[in-house]
C-alpha cells in the first residue's frame, strides 16, 4: 500500500509508486495523500486530502486485501501524518518504508517544521527503511555535520535503517550508504548520469517495499531496488521542459506480443 500524492506529469508520487511496484512483481494499493500541480521543472500547489478521507481510503483496502508493505511518500499536512501513524498503530506488523518527500526537484521546501517533527515523532518509529537524500537528510538531522551524523541522527528517531542516497551530492559518481544499528552497513557507487530526475526517490523507495513485501531481508531488498532505479535512470526520457522520467518500465519496451 502506498501512501503518496498524484503528480500530473507521472513522473513522481502515486503513479511512480505504481509502476515500481510493478516492476517488482507485486500489487500496488494506491492511497492519495494529496493533489498536486507541477511540471517537469517544479511544484506549483499541494492540496491536502482531508485526513479522514486518507484513513478510509487505507481501511476500505486493509478490510479487504492483505496488505504485505506500506510505502509513504509526500504527506502534506500534520493531520495526515496522524491518520497515517493510527494505521501503523493497528498494523505494526507490516514493514514501512518511508521517501521523506521533503524538497521538491526545483528545490521548493514542501514540509514545515512542524510538519517535519510530527514525521519523526510519528512515522519514523514505526519505520523499517528511510530514504533519504542528502537535502533531505540535512532538514531531518540540522545539526549533523556529515552524512554519517546525518543518518545516525535519523536512526535515533526509531527505524530500523537509513539509505541516505548521494544524487545531489557534488561528486564524480553517487555514492548511496546504508545505516543501521549507529554504523555505516555498505556503500554503493553508481556512474552519475547526465541531467536531473523527477521521481527518483518514489522509485526506489517503492521499489524497496515491494521487494520487502516479497520476503527478502532488508539489505538484500535496499541493493536490488538501487540496481532496478539506476535503470530506470539510464533509460529515462525528457518527455516535457525539465528534468528527465525513470522509464520505470524499461524493460518491457521491447516486448512484442503476438497479435
């Protein structure tokens, strides 16, 4: 189940989560936090959902179908936060993954403090996986200088681990690392691909939660769904006037089906 705003480009939010999930074999349960208007270069508007309206799309779909991952993205409003957090509360069995949407990808801040502390306070300690940028991970841990200070002070906050990923970062190639239990888990590199990306961090982060949902240890899940994003990177596509879409489906554009 994800819980994430509708982006009018495709490229980011639900129907992001929609394809990665996808791509990894299972079933999404799309929830709408909230509505947006953005194009490929920036987000214009966030409109809220009303929080009930988030608590009965969730338990309309968790009376009905067993539900093996949650994935949060973009919530908009403290209200939802807590609409959110009284799911978790009622299934603590199932693993959460968390995309701290926080920055938009023209660098509009999205979430005020207030918002941000009722993430921590709330969603995080019900939290398997974060995932974070280095933005991100900067207005989460302020006080923090350095990536590994910034992830051991998210890991206070109650998950389990924290892939703190490296796209933003000034560097010759993006280094991701994984936390967990105060101490750096592994470091992966990737070649720093031209351009910027709308959607990244949904991709990935989804691409996680399926893959936990599947069974498989966190590590193992963290490294398979950085393989499958840095696809859908290399094959992205600049469909509008900004930056550039994970082709989340690359793999299939060469299917051809009898007629």
């Amino acid at each position: 189940m994800v819980f994430a705003g509708l982006d009018p480009t495709g490229g980011a939010g639900l129907q992001a989560d929609i394809e990665a999930v996808v791509s990894m074999g299972c079933h999404a349960l799309p929830v709408i936090t909230a509505v947006t208007a953005q194009d490929t270069r920036d987000v214009r508007s966030v409109t809220a959902v009303d929080p009930l309206d988030v608590i009965g799309q969730a338990r309309a779909v968790l009376d009905d179908i067993p539900v093996s991952a949650f994935k949060i993205g973009l919530i908009s409003s403290v209200g939802i936060v807590q609409a959110v957090h009284s799911i978790l509360v009622d299934f603590p069995d199932i693993p959460v993954v968390v995309d701290p949407v926080c920055v938009s990808g023209g660098g509009r801040r999205l979430i005020d403090e207030e918002l941000l502390n009722a993430m921590v306070s709330l969603i995080f300690p019900a939290t398997l996986v974060v995932t974070p940028n280095t933005l991100e991970g900067r207005l989460l841990a302020p006080e923090a200088d350095s990536p590994a200070a910034v992830a051991q002070q998210i890991l206070t906050y109650g998950c389990g681990y924290v892939l703190l990923t490296g796209t933003h970062e000034n560097t010759e190639q993006v280094v991701n690392r994984l936390y967990a239990d105060m101490r750096l888990i592994e470091s992966r590199t990737f070649e720093r691909l031209q351009g910027s990306y709308h959607g990244s961090g949904c991709t990935l982060a989804s691409a996680i939660a399926a893959r936990v949902a599947h069974g498989l240890e966190p590590v193992a899940a963290i490294s398979q769904a950085q393989k499958y994003t840095f696809e859908t990177l290399r094959h992205a596509r600049r469909l509008g006037k900004g930056q550039f879409l994970p082709d989340r489906l690359y793999w299939a554009r060469g299917f051809r089906g009898a007629a």
